[in-house]
C-alpha cells in the first residue's frame, strides 16, 4: 500500500498543476507544473503583460523584429504577430544581420528566412560585407580579442540606422531575463553604473531624433523557458551560440556564476532584475549622461566628435 501510494504521488507530481495534464514543466521558483497547454499561456501572459505595463507598443508603431535565427528573437517576431496581428493600426517587420559567421551566422539566417516565409513578414536581411565592407570573420582575424564587442558595435549602429531609415518607430530585440541579469551584473561588476539605466524593457537611451526606441518585450522570460516555447510551438531555430562568444569570457563566467546561484536559490534571477528596475531611477537623476550630438562623418548620434563606429572602421580598412 505504501508503495502504491508512493508511486501515485510520483505520477501525480508530474501532472499539470492547472488541470492535471501531463507536466513539460517544472517551475521551481513557483512550485508549479505546467502542462503544454498552459505552459504556452502563461509565457503569453507575461509577455503581453510585460508589454502593456511599460507602454512598449501603442497603435500607429511600426515595428522591426531583429531576428537572428536564435530562439528568442523568433519567439520576439512570433509573439508579436501572435499578439498583434490582428490590429491593423500595428504593422510587423523583421531585420536580419548577417555579420559574415562563416558555419554560424550562414546557418541561423535561413532559419530566420524560413520563419518569416511562414509567417508572412517581410525581412530585410543586410550584411557587414556590403554595409561595412568587411566580415565577422575577417575582423576575428585581424583583432586579437575585442572583436565579439566591435561586432556588438557595429550590429546596434546598423539595426539603429535601418530601421529608422524604414521608419519604424519600435525595434525590438529578443532578449531575455538572463541576458538582462548577465547584462546588470557586468555593468555592477565593471562600475559602470551609467550603462545599467540602458537596462529594462524599454532602455531610456538619451534622447536624439535618431536613435529608434528599444523594446525588450522577452525581458522577464528565462532563457530556458525561451527555449521551450519554441520548441513546443515548433518555431524554427539554430540551437548553437556563436563561436566568437568566447572573446566575451565575462558575460561567459557572468553566465555560469547565476546558472549556479538558480539551482540552489530558485528565482534570484527575478529579484536581480526587480532590484535593477528599481534602482534605476535613482541612477537616473545622480548620474546625468553626457549631452549626445551628431558624428561628423556619418551624422549618426555621438557624445564624440567622431563616432566608435567610424573610429573602427578607420581602423579595420
Ligand atoms: Fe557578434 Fe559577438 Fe554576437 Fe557573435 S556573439 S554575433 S561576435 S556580438
Ligand atoms: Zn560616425
């Protein structure tokens, strides 16, 4: 009897929570099992809620999808079509950069492709090669280290510039809670506390008529449950990270160090991004952002006379 009892509790223990349905699953910082069904629901839940408490998207947006062919920003552009495609005051489009990742990046943009063709939004893919005149590839070659960052540059200079060149009023980005927590944590860990109000879902970066304001409409999914929503809605993706990641070994040992503070204390990656959202503010008004012009050579927004992007691409040609 005893037996049987333990073995019912352990079926029981893999039942939804909400209805009793099998569990994919397990939430450990809530307690709760969650079946396909509900699992899908209450990552829409919080995105929509994650939308509507910040004001992320009001009627008349254009908005451009950074799509990469990584999980989270296919379930950005699937999320948001999900959402809003219905509403013809809201219209969707998607930007693609192919920074020149030979064995990567040629892989993930035509699952990117093969997404967008399946759910009817137009893509805009453009290239370093022909925007810059030179790859990722080549850049890795003729940098030491420092070139995962310069790609890092040069992609939100590029997305800045396209998408508002297509008049879009919103650019979303896929990223997620643990990017965000990675992000917070190096910024604390680097005392560049001026960096961290560039953190939340929507970034207050300092006003200038050029810069197309950021949506991070993923920001409180982790990226395990990212992975898992797209797997259940059978989203298209390209599983692997890039290869030049390692010449970021901070966010890599910044990534490994909350993985490990979650197994043991279940959910500290929320109250790490609740305390950011916070102190924000604060940070806000004592620390004021230096005046931001315009570069004299690509009259792109700069606090410099010369912008990073044009420096480096002295540099590299
Ligand atoms: Fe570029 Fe670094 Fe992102 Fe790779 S990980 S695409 S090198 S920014
Ligand atoms: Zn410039």
């Amino acid at each position: 009897m005893e037996r049987f009892k333990e073995i019912t509790k352990k079926i029981d223990f893999m039942k939804c929570s909400f209805c009793r349905n099998k569990s994919v699953y397990f939430r450990r910082n809530e307690g709760h099992h969650y079946c396909k069904n509900h699992f899908i629901k209450n990552i829409e839940k919080r995105v929509k809620r994650t939308i509507r408490a910040n004001k992320l998207i009001e009627n008349g947006d254009r908005i451009a999808v950074a799509i990469s062919g990584g999980k989270d920003s296919a379930n950005t552009l699937f999320l948001l079509n999900k959402i809003f495609k219905n509403n013809p005051k809201i219209k969707l489009f998607a930007i693609t950069l192919d920074e020149g990742i030979k064995g990567y990046r040629d892989k993930s943009v035509k699952k990117s492709e093969i997404f967008c063709k399946k759910i009817g939004v137009e893509q805009h893919i453009l290239t370093f090669k022909k925007e810059y005149g030179f790859t990722v590839d080549r850049l890795s070659k003729k940098m030491d280290s420092g070139y995962c960052g310069s790609c890092g540059l040069l992609r939100r200079y590029l997305l800045n510039k396209k998408a508002r060149e297509l008049k879009m009023t919103k650019l979303a980005t896929g990223h997620n809670l643990d990017d965000e927590c990675q992000s917070i944590l190096m910024n604390i860990l680097k005392g560049d506390l001026l960096r961290l109000v560039r953190g939340g879902p929507m970034p207050m970066l300092t006003r200038h008529k050029k810069f197309v304001s950021r949506i991070k409409p993923l920001i409180t999914i982790p990226e395990n449950e990212s992975e898992l929503y797209a797997e259940l809605n059978n989203i298209p993706f390209h599983p692997k990270s890039c290869i030049y990641s390692v010449d970021n070994p901070l966010r890599g040992q910044t990534k490994k160090f909350l993985n490990n503070l979650d197994k043991t204390s279940p959910g500290i990656k929320y109250s790490l991004y609740e305390s950011a959202i916070k102190i924000m503010p604060f940070i806000r008004t004592k620390f004021k952002s230096g005046k931001i012009g315009s570069c004299k050579e690509c009259e792109e927004p700069s606090s410099q006379k010369v912008c990073k992007v044009c420096e480096l691409l002295k540099s590299v040609k």
